[in-house]
C-alpha cells in the first residue's frame, strides 16, 4: 500500500536527482596553457617584424596597457598607437622570454609573467637598452580565444635621475 505523501515525495526526488548531480566541467587548463604559449611565440616574431595588427588583434576591446613611466594606455586605438610608436624606434630589437603561466581553474582568466630585453638607437644615435620583466592578465571570450586586458612592464635598471 502506497501512503498518500510517498508518491509526491518519490516523484520529487526523482525530479531533483539531474539537479542534484554536479556537472564536471571541462578541465581545459593544459591546453589554455599551451595556446597561450604559442601566443607569446608569436608574439616574439610579431615585434621582429614590427606587425602592429598582430599585437593589436591580441587585446581586447577594453584592454590596458601600463608602461613604465608612462601614463596608462587603454582601448584599442589607443593600444595601437602606443605600439606603433613604440615599433618605429629606430634599430629596435626586443626579445620577451617567457617564465611562467597560470591558467585559472574556471578556465576564463589567466596571467603569464616573464622577462624582455630590448635595444634601439636614441634620439642623437646613442645606444638604448633595456631589460625587465613583465605581467599580463588574460581573458577567455566566449569564442574561445584568449585576449590580453591587462599588461604591465617595469625595467629592472635604476631609474634616471632627472637633469636639470
């Protein structure tokens, strides 16, 4: 004999149980991790060859970008004149070697950190040169491609006292 409140009881459960069974996502990081490696590849023979667009495509629409000593730069438009002055030093040659990437668990954000060095001609043809680290946070779009929104550098060289 069934009693009046097992039925509707039995038949919630049986409605909770999908609800109640955690979906497993996805563990994605390895390859989140390697993609973004390829990145920083590609990144390295973008500057080569000087392809503002390239460095460009890789930020996202709201990106920042914080040079040392210099005001923060945010926006494409802005990010792409920022590169493109940048670039057009003359004989600049510039590595960046990465160190380290970290993908999140939720598999939306990431941040990688490493080193640069460059060198270019100054302004009377003296020698420049450089060398530091970096940081960039990077998000996953819904289409799946990862876009840098924050980048920050810092030169590991004692700072220039003014001239007066």
């Amino acid at each position: 004999m069934i009693r009046r409140w097992s039925m509707p009881f039995a038949i919630g459960l049986l409605c909770l149980a999908p609800a109640c069974k955690q979906q497993e996502a996805l563990d994605t990081r390895a390859a989140d991790e390697r993609a973004i490696r390829d990145m920083a590849i590609e990144y390295n023979k973008a500057v080569a060859a000087k392809d503002v667009e390239w460095i460009v495509s890789h930020y996202s629409d709201d990106a920042s970008v914080l040079p040392s000593n210099q005001p923060i730069v945010t926006g494409k438009e802005p990010i792409r004149a920022y590169w493109t002055k940048s670039l057009a030093a003359p004989g600049l040659s510039a590595t960046v070697q990465l160190v380290k990437v970290e993908v999140a668990r939720t598999g939306d954000l990431a941040y990688t950190h490493g080193t640069y060095s460059w060198s270019a001609e100054g302004p009377k043809g003296q020698p420049l040169n450089d060398k530091g680290k970096y940081l960039l946070v990077y998000r996953k779009g819904p289409d799946g491609k990862w876009k840098v929104v924050t980048g920050s550098s810092n030169s590991d060289l004692p700072a220039v006292p003014p001239t007066t």
